[in-house]
C-alpha cells in the first residue's frame, strides 16, 4: 500500500480565506475580550481593540489583501450596529423632547465652529480645518452600541446618548457631502463633477434605504411576526444593502442610518418586531473591532500633536456646551448632563467615511488622514473607557451587579 501526501509547493504557500481569517479574527477577539473584562471599568471592547492592534500593528498578519478581506466582515458589523441604534430615533418620542434637537443642533454648531477656530488658530489651511470640525460631529456607533449592549444601560442617560449619536452622524454625514465639493483642495477637478458627486451619494444613499426598507417590510408582511423568521429577514436586508451600497459606490454609514431610521418611524402597522440580536450580534462586534485595531494608523504625533490635542479638545468642550446648555429644560440634573456629555467622547471610527472619498478627492484625503488618524488613536483607545464609565455611573446598567459578582 502506497501513503500519498498532498503536494506541497514552497513558492505558493497556503493563503488566507474568509472562513480561516473569520475564526482567526474571533479566537484573538475573545483572548483579548477575556483579558480585560475582570475589571469592570474596563470595556470588553478594548481588549478587541488591543488584540487587534497587536495583530496588525504588532505581528503584521493583518494587512494588505488580508485587512481589505477583514473589512468586509467589519462593514457588515457596524451596519448591524447603526441599524439597532437607529432604531433609538422615534420621530414621535422627539416631538416630546424638543430640547434633545436643540443639543443636537447646538452640538453640532458649536463642535463644528470651534474646531475649526481652533485647527485654523493652530496653523491648519481653513478648507482642511472645515473639513475636520465636520468629521468630529459624529460620535462612534459602533463604540456606544456596543458598550449599551455590555453594560445593559437603560434610562434618561442612555435613550440619549444612543439617540444623539445616531442623529449627530446623520448631520455629519449631510455636512460632510455639502463642505467636500467647497472645500476639497483637488483643484484639477471640476467643482461640477465634485458636486455632482454628492448630490449622487446623498440622493443615491435616501433612495437606496427608501427601497431596501420597502423590501423588507412588504417581506415582513409576507412572513408574519415571527421572531426568528424576521430576524433573518433583517440581516439578509442589511447584507443587501451593504451590498448594493459597495456597488453603486455610495457610503455605507448614510442608507444605513436612514434605513433603520425609517424602518422605526414609518412602520405604522407594526410589521417589524423589535429583536434581540445577542450572539449574532457579539461575533460581529469582536470582528469589527478586531479590524479597526489592526487598522489603527500610527502617525508620529509630533508634527501634528498639537492640533490633534486642540481637535479633540474643541470637540469635547462642544458637547460638553451644548448638553449642559439645555440640562435644565430637558429636565436632566447636572450629573446626568455631565455623563452624557462624557458618553459622547468616543468620534466616529469610520471617519464620516473618508476612505471611500479618497478616490475622488485623494489629494485632499492625504492631506487630512493623518489628523484625522491621529486623533483616532487617541479617542479609540480612550473613548471606549470614557462611555462605559459614564454609564454605569449612571447607574442605568442593568449588567452592574452581574460584572461586580463576576469579578470578585
């Protein structure tokens, strides 16, 4: 009898594929999850995070062809993520709290004004500081989801938070398709086709969620209140839109938002359930995170260290402002206002999008990443403790007792 082996070729040895990266990507997650969470002042996230920064950073495993397949997984995490937390957006609970629209549209005037005073002071051109006060309106999804669903927060501070960062990115994201075109510093490209361009991401990005929510709920009809029927419908209803996003090349954060908030507000009849996403729901947050560890772009601070600092400065005095502001009418004491505006630190990851900008305006996407990343270092590794430190000293955490008993 005669042993044959597989043929071995040194010159192409074996390559990465989504089902190995996808458990490598959760394995190195729940080490790094498992490392921290014995401290409850300590996100589970974090330790994705740093499980990631060591692999990418660190070992170099992921990077290049193997991050971009990473991504995939990560877009499909933060798209489940805003949908739950564009759900938090009831049109009609904010007809009864009208001072919440006031914090957020004095938050984002005075976010956007003093970053920009403030990069400007610092010696930043005035077209790259407009661009980067409108980036920093958007407080990170994924980050308060997450850190929501861990701690198991529900109250006056929580509904808040969730709601204002859901609707502070949905402003930063119209913001930032109306400043690119008038403030890009592409200058060989025609201010026709800049604007041209994002009045097809805007229109192309309402349009799209219009559809895919029309889809899901006439399926919705068609399959009945059935829990884990509509549960599925969901996800393969995101997937679809994810999708479809990458192929119209649209942002996939703006139809997200507007999908989940037009699956709460619109469906009067009440087709949609409310789910509970759970384990599904965890292994996409330990991708995502993963991911954006291993995404984490090291710039050298002290060029930029400065404007960095003053950024996020300008940033957390905005909202600070703006929630203490109108604390009183919204019938908020000052400690709750004080953790809300602390809840709020975390900027958005995804940076409004820029990378998917690049290929249209690269000269001016070069020149902001590295303020942008830079500021991302900080606020990822230190937004992530400052939110769940708001909460549970709120003491909205419906898991508070579990955390405590499981770490003594």
């Amino acid at each position: 009898m005669t042993w044959t082996f597989p043929l071995f070729d040194p010159l192409h040895p074996p390559q990465w594929n989504a089902l190995l990266l996808f458990g490598s990507l959760l394995l190195m997650g729940l080490v790094g999850g498992h490392a921290v969470v014995k401290n409850r002042w300590v996100p589970r996230i974090t330790g994705y995070l740093l499980a990631g920064m060591i692999l990418g950073g660190g070992l170099h495993w992921l990077a290049g062809d193997v991050l971009k397949l990473a991504r995939i997984f990560s877009d499909m995490a933060i798209a489940l993520m805003v949908y739950q937390l564009g759900r938090y957006v009831d049109l009609r609970w904010l007809r009864h709290e009208k001072w919440l629209l006031a914090t957020l549209t004095s938050g984002a005037l005075l976010c956007g004004a003093l970053v920009w005073l403030s990069l400007a002071w610092a010696g930043v051109s005035r077209p790259l500081a407009a661009l980067a006060a409108v980036f920093s309106i958007g407080t990170a999804p994924a980050v308060v989801m997450a850190v929501l669903r861990d701690v198991g927060a529900e109250g006056i501070v929580s509904r808040r938070l969730a709601a204002l960062t859901a609707l502070n990115n949905l402003v930063a994201l119209l913001a930032a398709y109306v400043v690119l075109p008038l403030a890009a510093t592409d200058a060989d490209i025609p201010l026709k086709t800049l604007l041209g361009s994002a009045l097809y991401s805007l229109c192309g990005s309402i349009l799209l969620a219009f559809l895919t929510y029309r889809l899901m709920i006439l399926l919705a009809r068609l399959l009945g209140r059935d829990r884990s029927r509509q549960f599925v419908l969901v996800i393969a209803v995101i997937t679809l839109t994810i999708g479809a996003a990458h192929a119209l090349r649209l942002p996939v954060l703006l139809p997200m938002l507007v999908f989940a908030i037009l699956s709460k507000n619109l469906d009067l009849r009440y087709d949609l359930m409310e789910l509970e996403f759970g384990v599904a729901s965890e292994l996409f947050v330990v991708v995502l995170f993963v991911t954006a560890g291993a995404s984490i772009q090291w710039i050298d601070l002290r060029a930029i260290g400065i404007a960095v600092l003053l950024l996020i400065a300008a940033r957390g005095i905005a909202m600070a402002a703006s929630v203490f502001l109108f604390a009183r009418p919204a019938r908020l004491r000052w400690r709750q206002a004080g953790l809300l505006a602390l809840g709020l630190l975390p900027m958005s990851e995804a940076g409004i999008g820029l990378a998917q900008v690049s290929t249209l305006y690269p000269h001016t996407a070069a020149e902001l990443t590295p303020l942008l990343a830079g500021t991302l270092v900080l606020l990822e590794l230190l937004g992530p403790f400052a939110t769940q430190f708001a909460l549970i000293r709120s003491g909205e955490g419906g898991h508070d007792s579990t955390t405590t008993e499981e770490t003594r």
